[in-house]
C-alpha cells in the first residue's frame, strides 16, 4: 500500500497530463472523425482543458512545484462546467423550452453509452481526475528534482505518442464507424443516377451537414430528444418536392400533433440566409437516403 501511495505520489501529475492529452484527443476525435458539432458549453470546456494538456508538460518539464497551484483553479472550473452540462442533459433543474436553431442545443447528447456516460460526462471525469492527482501532488510536494532521472516525462512523452498513433489509425481507417456502429455512407437510389441529379445531391449532402446535421446527425441518423431519423422517413417518402419545401419554410410548433419530439423547428429549419434552390438540393439528398 505505502508503494502504491508513493508511487501515486511521484506520478500524479503525469497521470494527470495524460488525463488533460486524452481528453483533448477525445474531444477533437468526436468533433473531427465523428462529427459531432460542439456546443456552448462544450466550447467552454475545451477552452479550459486544452491548455492544461500543455500548462502540465511545461510544469513537469521544468519541475515547476507551483504547477498543482496554476492547475487547480481551472480544473475545479471545468468541473463546475461539465456538472451544470451533465445536470442539463440528463435532469429537469434547468429545463427550458428548446428550439431546433443553429448551432447545437447543450442538451443535446451526441452519445448515452450504458444510459448515462454522456460527453460532459467524460469531461466531468477528466476534470476530475486532473483536480485528484493535482491535490496529491500538492501536498507530496510534486514534482521534484531527481539529479539521477533528468527527464521523467519523457515516458509521458511515449504514451502521447501512443494516444495520437491509436487515433491517427481510428482516422485514416475509417475503424470509429465500425466502433460506432454507424451504417456506411448511403450511395443515390437508382432512380438518380443522372449526373445532374448527382451534382445536386452531392451539394445538398454538404449543405444538409451544415443547415440540418446539428439536430438529425450528421449521417441523418437522428439525435436522441433532438431530431428524428431522417433515413427511410416515412413523411419524406410521402411527401413530394414542392410540399417538402413548404413544410421546411413554415417550420413545426409544438402544438403540431406530429410532433414527437416536443421541440420547435424552426422556419427554414433556422437557416434563413439558404435560398429555396439550396433547400431543394437538401431534399434531393434526402431522397438517397430513403
């Protein structure tokens, strides 16, 4: 035990670094390779956990005693950030009427593995974890000078590299799919395989992610209390161009009896500045996906 305590002691803030180059790497994976778009407080909490993955290597590079200190106030920050997220996903005590609207709500959960391992909560046990290991090194006086191990953070600088290899693979292979469990890229229907048709449902695919990918995912897959499933939609496939287009520009209140989401969409789905040729290319990339 009083092993473990010691070494818990002098590597409490390389467990920490690797805590803040983990999450960092999460982050940017789930924004990058998932595509899943940030939101306020996501931003927040990027803000403040990207510096400390380079403020702790600088601290342990220098054996800098006063690092726990620097540390500590912007670890118990995020932790206050990540609870309030949390706390807005998953309770009712700070509920309010939402709106589909640009930009992604924050009670949006981009993932619910187990039911409850959320981002923010990933977040909240990253700041954790730092906040913990930054405590134990304060009070054992970490780091120290070792005249005989000059560089200890040199195996921190190897485990790094480990992270971004496991990532850089996760990237060029396409393997966060297959984890994921999301269904490959959906090609056109053979009713559109004109290249004009091709050219217009590329470009709506474009458009769709930047306009719609916030609240109906990315891949059209729906967002658990955001959008509904927009692949094989019944009320796409019963509704022709003209009326699809309608309905976009009026938008669905919440006292639409269709509306199971208990969200308000917006007219133009919030995106006044497309003109109607732009939301007819989203249509025609709906239609491959059905």
């Amino acid at each position: 035990m009083n092993t473990l305590s010691s070494l818990l002691d002098r590597y409490s803030l390389r467990i920490a670094l690797v805590t803040a180059w983990v999450a960092m790497m999460g982050s940017l994976y789930f924004s990058e390779v998932r595509h899943y778009i940030p939101c306020q407080l996501c931003w927040y909490q990027r803000i403040i956990m990207y510096p400390l993955s380079g403020i702790i290597a600088f601290g342990l590079l220098r054996k800098d005693t006063n690092t726990p200190q620097l540390v500590l106030p912007f670890s118990v920050l995020g932790m206050g950030v990540s609870t309030y997220h949390y706390l807005l996903q998953k309770t009712t005590l700070f509920s309010s009427v939402s709106t589909c609207q640009v930009g992604v709500p924050c009670s949006t959960m981009w993932i619910n593995w187990f039911g409850f391992v959320t981002i923010p909560f990933l977040s909240l046990a990253a700041f954790t974890i730092i906040t913990a290991m930054c405590l134990v090194a304060l009070f054992a006086a970490e780091p120290v000078i070792d005249p005989e191990k000059r560089a200890p953070w040199i195996s921190v600088v190897g485990l790094i590299g480990a992270v971004l290899i496991v990532f850089s693979g996760l990237w060029g292979t396409g393997a966060e799919n297959v984890l994921a469990g999301v269904p490959p890229a959906q090609t056109a229907a053979p009713d559109i395989q004109t290249g004009q048709s091709l050219a217009i449902a590329y470009d709506g695919a474009s458009l769709y992610r930047q306009a719609c990918g916030g609240c109906h995912g990315m891949q059209a897959e729906g967002v658990t209390g955001l959008g509904s499933v927009l692949t094989q939609n019944q009320f796409i496939q019963e509704k022709n161009d003209d009326e699809l287009l309608a309905f976009i520009e009026v938008g669905r209140g919440l006292d639409d009896p269709l509306n199971t989401s208990k969200l308000i969409m917006p007219a133009w789905g919030g995106r006044p500045d497309l003109n109607p040729e732009q939301f007819k290319a989203i249509i025609a990339y709906l239609r491959t996906l059905q």
